[in-house]
C-alpha cells in the first residue's frame, strides 16, 4: 500500500526556469542557475522511475507500506530518503535513487564518479548517504517509541539499504573482494532482488521474522507516524542567487507534447483506455518519451510497450 506520495517540486522548477529565463542576470549566475535546474530534473526522473517499478509491485500489497519522499530532522540530523518500503517483519528498505545518465563508476575505495562531458566527475557516495539515513531512521524509531512491543519488549527492525539507479544506466564496478557494490542495484531489479532475500533466509532467520510478524494495522500505523516526522523543505531560489524577484515573474512555457497529453480536467487519464492516472504514473511517461511518445498510460496500457 502507498502510504506517502512524493513531494513534487513544481514551485522551485518553476522559480529556476524563470530566472534562467531573466535578460538582466550575470552569466555565471544564470549558468549556476541552469546547473541547478538540470540537477534538480535529473533527480525527478530518478525518483520517478524507481517510484514507478516500486509501485508496480508494491502499491496494492496490505503486507508493505510505502514511503516516497521522506525527510526527518531529528537528534540534529537531516535524513532525506527516496523512497522506503516497510513489510510486516518490520524490514526496512531504505532506498537511494540517482539518475546517472551517462554511467558511474565506482572505485576500489568506494569513491562515485559521475560521466559528464567526456570526463569523470567526483560525487557523493550514495551508499555513506544511506548509512546516515538509516542512523537517523533507527532514531526516531526507537527513542520516539514507534517500534511496537511484543511480551513488554521492543521488535527491532532490520535495515536494508539500497542505491537504485536507472534501468539502462551503466555501472563499471570494482572486484566484490575489493568494495562490494551489491547493494547498488538497477530500479527495475529492486522486486527480484526482494524477493532473493525473502528466499535466501534460513531457517532460524525465518523462525525469528515470523515471531516479530506485525498485523496489517499496526504496519500502517508505523508508516503514518513516520510521516508526521516528514519536514519538506522550501528555497527561495531568488534569495539564493541574490535576485530581487519581479512582481510577476514569467511563467515556463509546456512544450506541445506536455500540453498534449495534460487533460482539461484536475486528473491526468490513459491516452489509450482513458482511465483516470496518477500525477506520477503520467509523469514517468511523460520523463521517458522515446518509449511512449509523450502520451501518458496506465500501468496495464504500459505493457504493450
């Protein structure tokens, strides 16, 4: 079951298009500007094409409970997490997503480097982010008593994290005696790798998830209060780069193809059955255009794809 959707960021695109789109701005502010715009798109299509293999599986499934889009701010920490997946063995899937368009590479030290204009450029390690969501995660839960409690003892909860990267990103990885980067998987693997781990559980491992197995309530009610810790966070991009902002600053133009396939209704619909989508379903589409020709489809109408 979805529990949280994303926190979309129509807004802060909105504000970076039109200041990009500002005659009277210092060039290397605007190309500031547009770097900012290009790594904020980059980081929506990676969130929304793992969103979207996460939500093919799980969105329907009582046992699971899904979290897009969670920021915490607890102890002085600052968690912002993907995506995470929670079953009722109290499994903690804690997800990284990263468009890596043209590749990354991964060191023999664990060091990320990103292909971009015929060079590797040096970028934070996605797998020392998860480790400190997941220390900022295993805080709340416990100090603020969300875990619930079996014969006067806390369950403790098992965290499993994870670097999702796109389908056809290329991945050049060191020996796994080296720096093991198995945790770092393509978003449409994610399921199969799930489903890997449930099936390689020995027996005492099964014997003590069953004990601690949750009821479908109490699963969603973790979820819920989890949220309640959910703090988006604003900028105020014009402030950011030192611009005063106009009184009616200009709007981005759609181009046709979004303009086509948005609906003159509140929702977003199939182009072929012309059932009612998500936002995110019709975004993803929307994001991957050579496959779908920049029409929107439901999930079903997908496969013929």
């Amino acid at each position: 079951m979805i529990v949280k959707e994303k926190d979309y960021l129509e807004q802060a695109l909105q504000d970076l298009e039109s200041i990009a789109q500002l005659a009277d701005i210092r060039d290397d502010t605007r190309a500031k500007v547009e770097r900012e715009l290009k790594i904020m798109r980059a980081g929506e299509r990676g969130e929304a094409n793992s969103a979207y293999f996460i939500d093919f599986h799980y969105r329907n499934k009582d046992n699971w409970a899904v979290i897009h889009d969670l920021r915490i701010e607890y102890g002085g920490n600052v968690a912002q997490i993907d995506h995470l997946l929670i079953n009722r063995i109290l499994e903690f899937y804690v997800l990284e997503s990263k468009s890596y368009a043209y590749g990354v590479k991964i060191t023999e030290r664990g060091e990320f480097l990103f292909w971009y204009n015929n060079h590797y450029i040096p970028v934070e390690s996605p797998i020392e982010q998860n480790k400190r969501h997941i220390l900022v995660l295993e805080q709340l839960l416990k100090r603020e008593n969300l875990l619930p409690k079996r014969l006067g003892m806390t369950l403790s909860p098992t965290f499993k994290p994870y670097v999702l990267v796109a389908p056809k990103s290329r991945v050049i990885r060191p020996s796994a005696k080296v720096f093991n980067t198995d945790m770092v998987i393509k978003s449409d693997e994610l399921f199969r790798q799930i489903e890997t781990n449930f099936g390689s559980m020995g027996a005492l491992s099964m014997t003590t998830a069953v004990t601690k197995m949750v009821a479908k309530e109490t699963l969603e009610q973790i979820a819920h209060q989890l949220i309640s810790y959910h703090h988006p966070i604003t900028i105020d991009y014009y402030a950011k780069f030192g611009i005063v902002k106009p009184s009616a600053a200009p709007q981005p133009v759609q181009n046709n193809e979004q303009f086509e396939a948005a609906p003159t209704t509140s929702g977003y619909f199939c182009y072929r059955c012309k059932q009612a989508i998500s936002r995110k379903v019709a975004v993803f589409c929307f994001q991957n255009k050579q496959r779908f020709g920049g029409k929107a489809y439901c999930f079903d109408c997908q496969k013929a794809f």
